[in-house]
C-alpha cells in the first residue's frame, strides 16, 4: 500500500507484507465493524479525544465492546504516528473471526490500524460536487466500514466529473458522501444539524468552534435542497482534507465558481489552528 510506513495488527506491529486477517472475518463478510481517520501533523495526534469519543460512541451503537481503554489506544496510535510524523491514522474495530451467522458471536474482535504517510503531492484546492438521493441507512451517525453506498455515491460524481456527492434526504441536505457540508446565507454559515442522519464530523466541529470564537455567525438546521443553488458559499469538511470550497454543483458554478470571501476566513482560521497545533499551542 502507498505510503503505508506500519501496521499494527491484533497486538503486534507489522509491515504491509506481514499482514493478514481471516475471510471469516464478519468486517469482510458483513461490514461488522467501525473505524476513524486521523490526520498527524508534526508527529502529532490531531483531535485524538474527539475521534476516541466518536469510536466509543460507534462501538456502543453496534453493541461491541471497545478493546482498548483511551490510553491504550494513544500510545498504540503514538507508536503508528512515529512511524512517519505526517499522514493519516486509520483504525478499525470489526467484531472478529466467527462461522458466518448474523447472530453476534462470542469472539475477540480484530484490531487494526496504520499510519499513511503524508503525499508529497498537493492535495484537492477546490470542490465539484452532484446531489444525489440519500439511499443509505438511517444511522449515518455510526462511522460504519459497511460504505458501498458512500462509494457507488462518490463515483457516480466522479463520472460526471466532479469530485463529491451531497446527499439529500426527503428534500434535505443530510451530508456528502466523505464529508460535512456548510453553506452561506446572508453572511451566516448553516451547516446541517447534528442529528442520526448525519456522521459527527470531528472537522466539522472544530470548524464551528473557531467560527463562534471569531463572532461568525453560525447556524445549524435543516437545510433544503434548493438553498445549495441560491447560496452564497458552499462548503465541505472531513478529516483528511480539512476545509475545501465547492466551487460547484450539478454542473452550475456556485456563486461565480470562486472561493468567497467567507471561506477564504475560515479556512484561515483552521489553517492557523492546524500550525499552532503542529507547533504545540494547542491541544
């Protein structure tokens, strides 16, 4: 795997090559299981509380017991993290090794996660995006491994040429399919209320944060589909890309096709606070 500098595997640390789990593993026979994505910046965990939270929160959803108590899964992650200093941590939880039955076993779980080293090359500047039907289940608020439905989502995008899809579901804008999405309304930022319909972006919530801190005004509601083509900013969030503009939608620029002026502060904002946590100011 690109970049892949350590794995860690069910108690031991490994390369690439070294590793292997079960096909009677239920992750790879049903997608029973849960994971995170965690950026390192500087040789540092970012957020590392709110994603443990969140994979707290998902194990419980599912009915499994989490392996790990937080420090435990810090000084794994530490480790993973050392490896490369800049990238992205990935973790999984799937319930384990079982004949196949839907009934949960009574099994020991499978854990495993790797450190990505960071990709030299830049990453994604600015968004397209298509909306299409939220087909998913209703408890998009569990960071599931089972996401067929978030990938069928964001290749259809790719085939029409864009880069993300935002769902939307009975007429509302839920979220998109490996992101949050943010708008602007009248120098308000709105972003979709947190609710089950939605995953609870660790990004997202930061974003939010720093927004109030600056006295932006910020809303979270419902929002309808037909605002995306009326707003003044379209924005999206997530782990591995940070704040990134959606500079269009179903083949239509949003507001000109350019950046706004609102995002341009926000993403300031979060780039400040991303070189500040790189430097140790803040936690």
């Amino acid at each position: 795997m690109k970049n892949v500098t350590s794995i860690f595997l069910n108690g031991e640390f490994l390369q690439a090559r070294e590793a292997a789990i079960s096909p009677f593993d239920r992750g790879f026979l049903f997608g029973d299981g849960v994971y995170e994505v965690i950026p390192v910046y500087g040789g540092r965990i970012f957020r590392l509380a709110g994603h443990l939270q969140r994979l707290e929160a998902s194990l419980a959803s599912i009915r499994l017991a989490n392996p790990f108590d937080r420090s435990r899964w810090a000084a794994m992650l530490d480790r993973l993290a050392d490896s490369a200093g800049e990238g992205t941590l990935y973790l999984q939880v799937t319930r384990g090794v079982a004949p196949r039955d839907h009934r949960f076993p009574d099994v020991e779980p499978t854990v495993f996660a790797y450190m990505q080293a960071a990709d030299p090359e830049p990453g994604m500047q600015t968004a397209s995006a298509i909306t299409l039907p939220d087909w998913r289940w209703t408890r998009c608020d569990i960071k599931a491994v089972s996401l067929l439905a978030n990938v069928l989502a964001r290749d259809e995008a790719a085939r029409q040429g864009g880069n993300e899809a935002i769902f939307v579901r009975d007429g509302l804008v839920t979220e998109g399919a490996a992101s949050n999405i943010f708008l602007v309304d009248g120098g308000q930022v709105i972003t979709s209320r947190q609710d089950q319909r939605i995953l609870a972006g660790i990004t997202r919530e930061l974003l939010l944060e720093l927004l109030r801190g600056e006295g932006i005004a910020v809303s979270e509601r419902d929002i309808r589909a037909g605002e995306l083509a009326t707003a003044e900013e379209v924005w999206m969030t997530s782990s591995t890309k940070g704040v990134i503009p959606v500079v269009g939608i179903d083949g239509r620029p949003v507001a000109g096709g350019e950046p706004g002026p609102l995002f341009a502060r926000a993403a300031g904002f979060y780039a400040e606070f991303v070189a500040r946590f790189r430097a140790g100011e803040v936690e």
